[in-house]
C-alpha cells in the first residue's frame, strides 16, 4: 500500500502539473475502489454523497461521521484523497481548523472549507469571517509533518449569490490566505471558468456542469475537475430504475449486467 506521505505528495503534483486531472468523487469504499481501478490518479468525498449513504440530505452528518467516511474511502483505495469537509463543521475559524488536523489524522491528502454557514436566512459568511476562516486552515494544513492540499471554496452560486466580480474577489483573498486549490461551484460558461482562473495563481477546481466537456472545462484553465455527487446519483437512479421495473413489471432485465467487479476490488 501507498504511504500517506507518498499519497500527499502525489496530490501535490497532480495539483503542480504540467497537465490536469479529473478527481472522481466516491460515495463509499467499494466505489472507491472501483474509481481507482478504473484508473483515477485521484479521489475525492462528497458531503451530498456521503450524507446518502446514512439517509440523510446533504449538511447532515457530523464531523465524526464525515471523517469515519473519509477514512474508509482512504484505507479503500491506494491513491490520494481530498475530502468534501463543508464548513468544516464549525464557525470560528480555529475550530475549523481543527477539522483539517483530524482530516490529515485519518490520512487524506487534502480537504475543502467553504464559505456556505448552513444558515439559511444568511447562507453565507461575511467576507473578512471567510477569509480568517481559510487563513486558520491554512496554517493548520502547512503546519503538518505531511502537505495536506487545502481547498477553499466559495458558495456563492449555489447560494444564491451569483456575482462573478465577488466570487473572484473571495477566490483572490483565499488565495492570500494560504489556499492551495481555489473552487467556486456552480460556474456555467467557459468564460466563467476562464474569467476564474485568469484571476488568480493558485490551481482551480471546477465542478462538472451540464453542456461542458472535459476537454472544454481543462482549455478554459482549470487545473481540476470534481464531479461532486452526480457518480452517487447515477449509481442511485441505476437502482431505483430497476427496482421501479422489479416492483412494476415482475421484470429483471434492468439487473443482467455483470460488471468486473473483481477486477476492481484487486
């Protein structure tokens, strides 16, 4: 097996370059497995996905739920992996921070803080809160006897606040702040994307959108491409489709398949 340290540096470069990469998102350990042996140089969590796997929606698991999540998709799959890590479960900014120290504790690689509160009548922090916030984990992620790759992420689309101006202007602060990757959910256009990543130094993540190509996402100058939920909700609908075919029509042609899960799981 990998070493944590072998795995951390190896995200490090991936972030580095030359070239980009996708960073599939796993949902638990067997999908984690299957992504690696597909072929993925990288794993990512999903808070969407995660939260699922316990029946619940999304911003509704603890932070121990979270990292026990974590842990197993890391001890599952021998390459690097960046976790979904929300707000990192707190407010203040060094209580936050503390969330990246036990995230390295449970060998990921990296991890995310955003700027989404959870609060819905103010949904998100205020920029001077947000930027401390990502300065706290910074320091924590840079602090450690292995590179842990910090992700900050601002929620602004998908919060309501689709400013492009203010999201680029959190984008740059979280950058001075310490950030090693810079993500902004919810950009649409290749000119958003390029508008991103013309901004700023550090390596940017894009989420997968509808319309754009890979090809297309990685021309426009990201460095990254996660997929968020959308591989936990293909899996979904693959099982409710036949489940609705079992229940409906007393039929299984939906189930003959017979991936080579053993293969995989090696």
């Amino acid at each position: 097996m990998t070493s944590r340290a072998e795995k951390a540096a190896r995200l490090q470069a991936l972030h580095a370059g030359p070239g980009a990469f996708v960073i599939a998102n796993a949902w638990d350990a067997g999908s984690a497995k299957v992504l690696a042996g597909l072929g993925f140089k990288a794993l990512a969590t999903s808070s969407g996905a995660a939260a699922n796997t316990l029946g619940r929606n999304d911003g509704r698991i603890t932070r121990a739920e979270s990292l026990a999540h974590s842990k197993a998709i890391v001890e599952a799959a021998d390459v690097p992996v960046s976790a979904d890590l929300e707000k990192c479960f707190a407010d203040a900014p060094d209580e936050a921070a503390e969330t990246i120290r036990l995230a390295a504790g449970v060998g990921l690689a990296g991890g995310s803080i955003e700027d989404a509160s959870g609060d819905k009548a103010k949904p998100r922090y205020d920029f001077d809160v947000a930027v401390a916030r990502v300065a706290a984990a910074a320091r924590v992620a840079h602090s450690l006897d292995i590179p842990f790759a910090l992700t900050a992420r601002t929620e602004n689309s998908v919060n309501g606040f689709p400013y492009l101006d203010d999201t680029i202007r959190r984008l740059q602060a979280f950058e001075r702040a310490g950030a090693d990757c810079l993500y902004a959910p919810g950009l649409r256009t290749s000119g958003e994307i390029a508008a991103v990543c013309n901004a700023v130094e550090r390596p940017v993540n894009v989420l997968a959108w509808p319309g754009l190509t890979v090809a297309e996402i990685f021309a426009a100058g990201a460095q990254r491409i996660s997929v968020g939920g959308r591989l936990a909700w293909v899996a979904v609908d693959a099982l409710a489709k036949a489940a609705e075919q079992l229940r409906d029509e007393g039929s299984f042609e939906l189930m003959n398949v017979s991936p080579p899960i053993r293969d995989w799981l090696q």
